[in-house]
C-alpha cells in the first residue's frame, strides 16, 4: 500500500457537545482505494466522526482534508464526490426505487439511468416497488446504489449490515468488494469482527473517542498472538456460520 | 468535476419527486379536492331553487279555476293536492305547509268563486309571501276588465347578472382549500422528512437548502393550482358558476391563488417547526385554519357576523383572499382593482415569514 496516497486525513479531530466529549484528538489517514474499517464499541464515537468528515456535522477543532478539500471551506466539493450510506436514513415516502433514483440524480447533478443503478446492485426486480416494502438486506442494498449515483471516489458506509442475515451479509460484502475493485475508496464502520476481518485493508480501533488501535487486521491479530495470547477453544475449521450457509444455501434470495 | 453543479435541476428534480408523493398522499387529495368539493355539491344543488311556499288544497275544493289555474303558473307557490284533512292540519301545525286553500263556486251568483285561507303561525313568514302573492292576484283577476280610473302601475325588471349561491361559497371553499393544503401539507411534509431523517440524507447531497424549501414549494403551489382549476371548472359546467372573462377571469383566481398559497405555506413552516411530534401538527394547524374557516366568510357574508366579531373577521388574511376572489370572478375586477387586499395578504406573508425563519427547523 502506497503510503503517500492519503484521500482523507483527519488530524486531532475534536468533537464537544456540551456536557460530553465524544471525540477527542483523532488522527488518521484512509489510502486511496482500500477498504478503512472504523471498529468500536456503540457510543465510542464512529458515527460522529463519519458525520464530520461527510460534512453533516459540525467539528470542534481539528483538521480534515479530503481529496485535497477541507471540511471547513469546501463542504459543497467533498459532497459531489463522496456517496454517504447513513445508519439512519429515510428515503421520500410514497415513491418506487426508480423515482428516488432520479431524484438523488437530479439532487447530485447527474444523468444515470435508475434501471442500471438498481441493477448495480441487484434490484431491478424491485424497481416498481417502495423503499419500505423491501427487506432488510434489500434496503441496504439500494441505500448503496444512492451512494453510487455520482461515481464519488470514496463511500462512507456506516453499520451496512447490521440486522441482516448471513446471506445478506455476505451478499453485501461481495457487492462493497465489487465496489472496491471499480476504484471507489471505501470507510464502513461495523460492530461484527468477522466482517472487519474478511472486508478491511485496514482498520482503526476507536473507544471513547480516541483511536486505541489502527492497523491491518493480519498485523493486529499477529500482535496479539506474538503476546502470548491463546484462545481458551481451538478453533475448528468451520463454525456455525458456515454452517448455516451450507444448509441454506448461499445464492441470491429474494427476500434478503 | 466536469461541470458546474447545477441547483435548478436539482429544485426540480425535488419538485418533481414532490408532487407525484402529494398525488400519491390520500390526505392532501381528501383535503385539497374532496371537501371543498362536497360543499360545493351540496350548496350548489341547495342554493338552485330560491324561496318556497308550500299551500296545500284542501280535500273537495274546486281545482278547476282561475285562481287554481293562476296559482298554478306562479314559481314561488308549491301546490300540494291529494292530502287528507287531518294529513293537512298536521303539516300546517309543524309549518310544514305554510297555509290551506279552500275555493268554492259561489251559489248565490258574485263574485264567481270564494276562496277560503288558512294560515298557520308555525311559518308566518312564508304566510306572509303567501299573503301577498294572493293578494296581487285577486286585484290582476278581480280588475281584468277594469280600466283603471286613479292610476296605472307598470312593472319592469332590469335584467342583472344572476347571482349564485354558487358564486358566493366556491371562492370561499376555493380559499379553505388552499388554506389547509397550505398550513397542513406543508407542516406535515417538512415536519415527517425531518423525522424520517430524509432531510438528513438531502444534506449528504450537494442540493442547497433553498432548492428543498423551493422544491417542495412549487410542488405543493402546482398541486393546489391543479386543484383549485378542477374546483372551478366543476364550478362553472356544472352549477354555473360566474366566471366574467373567462379564462382571464380564471388566470386572476390563479395568480391571487399563489398568493394566497404562498402566505399559508408561511404558516405551515411555522407549525413543522413548533410541533414537538406528529400528533401535536393537526391541532396546532387546527388552531390556524379552523377560525379563518368560520370568519373569513368561507360560508356567510363577515357582514352577517355581529359588530364586535367583524374587526376579527377583517384581520385574517382568509377574509381578504375570499374578498378578492369574489371580486374577480363575480364583478370582474383586475388584480389591480383588488391591490388593497393582495397588500393585506403580502403583509401577512412577511410577518408569517419573519416567524418562520425563526422557528423552522432543518434537524
């Protein structure tokens, strides 16, 4: 990994909000076109400092430059190439997932067709259907494919697989990956390790709003086993996951 | 970075998203088209007919007559035959008729005919139509052949523009209407995309604020103009509402339409922002469009209304558009013949805006 290709820097990042601080004195650098994980405990600050870099929120004090543009002067550049995935997010009620894509492409500024958009990410069975009569795993699906629609050069994607289950899940990191092969730079927070694991070139370890441990996953588990640590469990070479997996097969379902 | 990020086209690709969930939202059609419709039904099939007197025949009178006969021909009088005695005292006592006649052929010779006339004080008013009305016609069958001797009364009508019940409450409703697509649709609207945190994910996007305030604002003006042409055209086939100049006419009611509109979105803003959840909009908004509702002359003349009740009525700014609006359509006036109420109506719209700004909130 080519260490001077920094696409965002974020230097001693400072959030208060009044009687609380929820990020003290991040610093850390995501590279260009690798997958960033942002790992943590809820509360311990991840979702904020996304929200500020996606210039959602207000910061305190601190530095951030992303693709050569900071937060403070050119909010309005950095949403043009970013593509945000909330946690939380609504999408306008009473339309079908074509008429939100044309409107996240008249709010982007761009041309694209919703049907390739949707079919992205594998939803052009539902094209005439509403955001909220999708599954789960379908409403993080197109969640993504609005991050797509103005090719931005890096996506945020906060907690995408939270609640999903494991073929959802895995049909989701087969998609983040795809995504990260087309050239787009991506940041995801997760609570799972399994997924930190499999997905992040890297990952950051954040609690109480400071970054305790930053690292690639290979580096951070060598670390901790060259300290002596050993599992109470061997472990086998499967585990109920998989297992799961094998008995309900692991192709595309059309509820997930 | 190719090019220019482009804020029409993103106003419009909200406006567009925008109207097709209002045309979608069974609450704003119920409230834009439905209600101002079925008043308008109903008092458009009421207000047709004018005063009626009901005067029933009394059983073994004669019919075949010159008074019958007149009576007959007369538009007010509602001739009820075939009734009972008892049928008749019963309709009289609850003033159901307002009198019974009873004409007999005089035996001993003149005058030809006796009528004989039972009022009933349980509808005196109509009695007293009634009163007249035969009065009138025993002189013109009495004195047919009579030249007059003292004077000769000659009557004429000047042929005016006839004035509708229709006329009076469609600008009213068409007002209500745009009231409460106004105050409520726009309160609902920004209050459930800021709690669906809709307007949180707009903000990841570069769309500005004003592109969503005048997004939804044109969507919301295009949907109440939609309905404010339908009500007027059913208005004017079916019921005959008085357009003067036509399209013209039309174009006027649109454009005070805006204005008025432009105003009680003002409103709307200003409840999305006080409402602590979604519950509190409807009585908040009830609290802005209920008394503009009974006092700006949606149903009665504000000059019906007693003396300390008018200064009221003539404060709202709902009063001032139905004023205008009646205006235009019935006497054919300009906007510029209704300046003092648009100036009304703009004053309003900058204290309202002044409040909104301060109270609307984005998150």
């Amino acid at each position: 990994m080519d260490k001077t290709n920094a696409i965002i820097s974020v230097k001693n990042l400072v959030k208060k909000y009044d009687d609380f601080t929820a990020v003290q004195g991040i610093s850390f650098e995501v590279y260009q076109n690798e997958i960033f994980g942002l790992l943590g405990p809820n509360g311990a600050g991840k979702t904020t400092t996304l929200e500020i870099i996606e210039t959602l929120r207000e910061k305190t004090s601190g530095e951030i430059i992303v693709d050569g543009y900071s937060v403070d002067k050119d909010a309005s550049k950095i949403k043009r190439i970013i593509g945000v995935q909330l946690q939380a997010a609504g999408y306008y009620p009473n339309l079908n997932l074509v008429e939100l894509m044309e409107l996240f492409a008249g709010l982007y500024g761009v041309d694209v067709k919703p049907m390739e958009m949707l079919e992205k990410v594998n939803l052009q069975d539902k094209a005439k259907a509403k955001y909220k009569a999708l599954s789960g795993g379908q409403k993080q699906r197109f969640s993504i494919a609005t991050t797509l629609i103005n090719s931005p050069k890096i996506i945020f994607l906060d907690e995408p697989t939270t609640g999903l289950d494991p073929q959802a899940r895995r049909n989701l990191w087969d998609l983040i990956i795809d995504i990260r092969n087309n050239g787009t730079t991506v940041v995801i927070t997760t609570h799972y390790m399994d997924e930190a694991e499999q997905l992040c070139d890297r990952v950051a370890f954040v609690e109480r709003g400071e970054i305790i441990a930053l690292d690639t996953p290979d580096n951070l588990i060598d670390n901790l086993i060259n300290s002596g640590f050993e599992r109470q469990k061997e472990v086998k070479k499967a585990n109920l996951e998989d297992v799961f997996i094998n008995l309900t097969g692991k192709e595309w379902r059309e509820d997930n | 970075m190719s090019k220019p990020y482009n804020n029409t086209k993103a106003t419009l690709a909200l406006a567009k998203a925008s109207f097709r969930s209002i045309m979608r939202s069974p609450s704003a059609v119920v409230f834009t088209l439905a209600f101002p419709l079925i008043f308008i039904l109903v008092f458009g099939f009421l207000g047709g007919g004018g005063v009626k007197v009901d005067l029933a025949i009394a059983p073994g009178s004669d019919l075949q007559n010159p008074i019958i006969n007149a009576l007959e021909q007369i538009n007010v009088i509602h001739i009820i035959e075939d009734k009972e005695a008892d049928e008749i005292k019963t309709e009289l006592e609850k003033g159901h008729v307002a009198a019974v006649i009873n004409v007999q052929k005089n035996a001993t010779g003149t005058p030809a005919y006796l009528a004989n006339v039972q009022y009933t004080s349980a509808s005196i008013d109509k009695g007293s139509i009634l009163k007249s009305v035969l009065t009138n016609l025993m002189y013109t069958l009495n004195s047919k052949d009579i030249k007059p001797t003292i004077a000769q009364l000659n009557e004429s009508t000047v042929q005016g523009r006839i004035y509708r019940t229709i006329d009076f409450i469609l600008p009213g409703q068409l007002g209500f209407s745009l009231l409460s697509t106004g105050v409520f649709g726009t309160a609902f609207v920004f209050f459930s995309l800021r709690q669906t945190l809709v307007i949180k994910r707009f903000f990841a996007t570069p769309v500005s604020r004003a592109s969503i305030v005048f997004g939804e604002g044109i969507a919301r003006i295009g949907f109440a103009l939609c309905g404010a042409v339908f009500i007027i055209l059913i208005g004017h086939f079916f019921f005959h509402f008085t357009l003067i100049h036509g399209v013209v006419t039309v174009l006027n009611m649109l454009l005070l339409a805006i204005i008025g509109l432009v105003v009680f979105m003002g409103f709307g803003f200003i409840v999305s922002g006080i409402a602590k959840s979604e519950s509190t909009i409807p009585p908040i908004s009830n609290i802005i469009t209920l008394p503009q509702f009974l006092l700006s002359g949606t149903f009665f003349s504000i000059d019906a209304f007693p003396s300390w009740l008018q200064p009221i009525s003539r404060a709202l700014p709902l009063t001032y558009l139905n004023d205008a609006m009646r205006k235009v359509a019935f006497e054919g006036a300009g906007l510029w013949d209704v300046k003092h109420q648009i100036l009304i109506m703009a004053i309003w719209g900058i204290g309202v805006y002044i409040v909104a700004v301060k109270v609307f909130k984005w998150e």
